[in-house]
C-alpha cells in the first residue's frame, strides 16, 4: 500500500515537473520582458524589403524551412560546426536559402534592447509576418496622416496613413526616397516562447522539406507529417504569390510538364535555357510578383504555375476546387494562410528550460 502510495506521488510530481518546463506560447510573452520587440522587427525587417523587395518572400521561406525540421527552433540559423553538420547546406537549401543576414541584424538590434531574453526562433516567426505584409513599390505622391517614428540620420523615416478599402485595412510607410512600402498581405497574432535548438539536422532537412517536382500526393504527406491538412499545404502554398525561383527548379515543368500553357512556358525558356542559366530567376507570380494577393491561384487555374508542385494543386486533383475558391476569393485565402500560419509556427517548439537562448543565431551559446 505505502509502494503503491508512493508510486503515485512520484508520478505526480513527474507531471508537474513535466508541466512546467513545457511552457504554452502566449503572444505576451515578452510583454514585460521586452516590450518594444515587435516595433524592433517590424522596422528592421522594413528597412531590408526597401533595400531589397525580394527579401520578406525570403525570411517567410527560412521560417518555412526551419519549422519542417524538427520543429520552429532556428535550427535553420546553426553554421556547421565540429559536432554537427548544420541545414544549410542541405539539398532544398544549398544556394538557395536567403536573409540569415537580416535575421542577424534583427538580433543585433533587440539585442541592444532586451540583451539575452529574445530566441532567434521567435524572431524568425516574427520576421515571417513582417515579410508576408510588407511590399514595397514606388510612390511618388503620396499623403500621410502621422508620423509614426523616425531615426534622425538614419535610413528609416516611417509615415502612416490607414486606408480603408471594404473588410480590408491598408498601413502605408514611406522613407525618405519616396519608396512607399504597402501593408496590405495578412497578418496573425504571433505566439511566442519559442527558444532555440542546440543542434541541427542536415538529414532531416533532406528528407523533410517537399521538393519542387513533388506530386500532389507527396506535398499531402510532407504537409502531413507536421500535423498540417491538406487545406493548410494548399492555403501556404499561396506563399508562392511573392518572391522568386531558380531556373534550375522550373526547367523541367516549363520543358517537359504537358499540363502548362504554352505561351507561358515559352516566356519562361527564354531566360531558362534547357541547359545552363540554372540561378535564372523568375517571378513565382507572373502577374504580381511583388504583392502578396490571391494571383498565385488565378495563376494555377490558367495553367500558369512556375513550379511542377505549384501546379499539381491544380490538375485534376483533391485540391482543384479550393484552388478554384482562393482564386476568387481573396479574403478567404488571407484567412486561411494566416491560420495555416500559426499552426505551422507551432510545430514542436522547444520551450521551459528546453534549448536556449542564443546570444548570435549562427552559433550555440
């Protein structure tokens, strides 16, 4: 009886312990602790899309690799060391993944206001939405409402003034060039408590990561074994709507694949060559590179995918008619991503007293 009594109370304090090293994330995470880290991100992350547009497509793309292996714990981040062979150099990554840069400079700066408290996987998520909203286009003329803050002999004058277009609200940010910067893609409430790894795994990269040549039936069950629905895949996909590929990663679909239309295809070979040219690059979304819009799905619907994986979700498969949907249907779209989103950042996080906090997001502690 006294064994058994025992065994009980082991096992209870077993779970408690349990419980409290597996902190939820909570997006107030850092609210007492550093307050001013999503103002920090946000400007950073704008001054690197006005330096470089292509840039949010590329931190939401990190974000993508690091959280389909092992988990959002900025294994992604790691440099090769002696005891480990980092993921970047990874098939899917290897010349290809960008912005570890920007994500050092983010750290860079929040550091310098919350010295030791901020994961660089908390950054990433953060950075991630950053880029989906932010897009910068030329402006000329332009009138704004408030300044929202500015950094006097700096690179950064941020202005804003809210639009309001139907269900939609649009943020406008301009520096001192007259490049106005157009908050218009979704955002989502970012859970945070996210700490870093310690490791990293090129292997579970190579194997983790769905290729640009996968079938429709092979993104399900990559999108799958992250505990994502087929709806999600399709829904996150819809990244696709901004940034850039490589030749290398469409030269087979736009020469060989037969359900692609034809005067696309031919626009596309004149600057992939069927040998050679393989870091070419072409906008994923023909008609709005630079804007995160539904036109990545009313592309697919016109046989207008740059990628073989871009087109199976739609050609004559399970997801033909949610592609159908998100092609007219914008706000739906917007809503499902920004789910999708969440969901994906909450896949595995280390949390409590699991990993670290790193003081530089390439090296461990």
């Amino acid at each position: 009886m006294a064994t058994s009594w025992r065994s009980r109370l082991t096992l209870c304090f077993l779970f408690l312990l349990a419980s409290a090293s597996m902190a939820q994330l909570s997006p107030s995470f850092y609210s007492l602790t550093c307050p001013t880290l999503r103002v920090v991100v946000l400007l950073r992350m704008t001054q690197a899309v006005l330096q470089e547009p292509r840039m949010g497509a590329s931190i939401l793309r990190l974000f993508f690799h690091d959280c389909f292996v092992n988990g959002c714990d900025a294994s992604v981040l790691l440099d090769d060391t002696a005891t480990f062979t980092g993921e970047k150099n990874a098939g899917p990554n290897a010349n290809s993944l960008r912005g570890f840069d920007v994500i050092d400079d983010i750290k860079s700066a929040v550091e310098l206001v919350c010295p030791g408290t901020v994961s660089c996987a908390d950054i990433l998520a953060l950075a991630a939405r950053a880029g989906v909203v932010l897009v910068s286009i030329p402006c000329a003329h332009h009138v704004f409402d408030s300044l929202v803050s500015a950094r006097p002999g700096g690179f950064l004058l941020v202005f804003e003034r809210m639009v309001d277009l139907g269900s939609r609200r649009w943020t406008y940010y301009v520096d001192r060039r007259g490049v106005l910067l157009q908050l218009g893609g979704p955002s989502w409430t970012v859970p945070l408590g996210r700490r870093d790894a310690t490791t990293a795994s090129q292997s579970a990269a190579n194997s983790n990561l769905p290729s640009p040549a996968s079938s429709l039936s092979q993104l399900i069950s990559a999108f799958s074994a992250q505990g994502l629905s087929a709806r999600d895949m399709t829904a996150l996909s819809g990244a696709h709507t901004i940034g850039q590929a490589r030749c290398v990663n469409f030269r087979s679909h736009i020469y060989n694949d037969a359900n692609i239309d034809a005067d696309f295809a031919s626009q596309r070979q004149q600057n992939c060559p069927s040998s050679g040219g393989d870091n070419n690059l072409a906008p994923l979304d023909l008609q709005t590179a630079t804007e995160f819009d539904n036109a990545y799905y009313q592309n697919l619907v016109g046989f207008q995918g740059l990628l073989h994986s871009d087109q199976e979700l739609f050609n004559n498969g399970s997801q033909d008619s949610l592609v159908q949907q998100y092609s007219t249907d914008g706000s739906t779209f917007f809503s499902d991503f920004a789910a999708a989103m969440v969901k994906m950042g909450n896949i595995n996080p280390l949390t409590g007293s699991n990993g670290e906090i790193r003081l530089d997001c390439r090296k461990v502690n």
